[in-house]
C-alpha cells in the first residue's frame, strides 16, 4: 500500500513541477526568482492562465495530502 502512495506521490510531484514551469513567462532568470516584475501593476489571470494557476493549487493540495498519508502509512 506504502508502494501506492510513493508511486503517486513522485506523479504529482513531476506534475507540480511541470505546471509551474508552464506558468512562468519566460522573462529570463530574474523572472524566474521574482526580481523581474515589469511594472505592470495589478494582474487579472484569465484563460489558460487561470487553469493553471488552479491546477497548481489543486496539485499542492493532493502532494500535501498524499505526503501525509504516506508518512502515516510508513510511520
């Protein structure tokens, strides 16, 4: 069972990773650390940027929750 969760939780972890490198913009590194904001002020996410930034979330949600219970199984 303890295979299961670990097996679905290295999945997740992939997925998480990929997601959040399709959110950012590409504005080279100081992008990537937050130092490039670009002026632009308030943000209103729409379209596919809003999937992701709701899969990513829903994504952290099961990592955490998959990450418990497999320290609860393997504790």
């Amino acid at each position: 069972m303890a295979l299961y969760f670990n097996i679905a939780l290295i999945l997740v972890a992939v997925a998480l990773v990929a997601v959040i490198v399709l959110q950012s913009r590409g504005a080279g590194l100081g992008g990537l650390g937050g130092g490039d904001y670009g002026g632009t002020g308030y943000h209103v996410r729409r379209g596919l940027e809003r999937v992701l930034f709701n899969v990513t979330i829903g994504l952290s949600v099961a990592f955490f929750i998959l990450a418990m219970l497999s320290a609860v199984i393997a504790g």
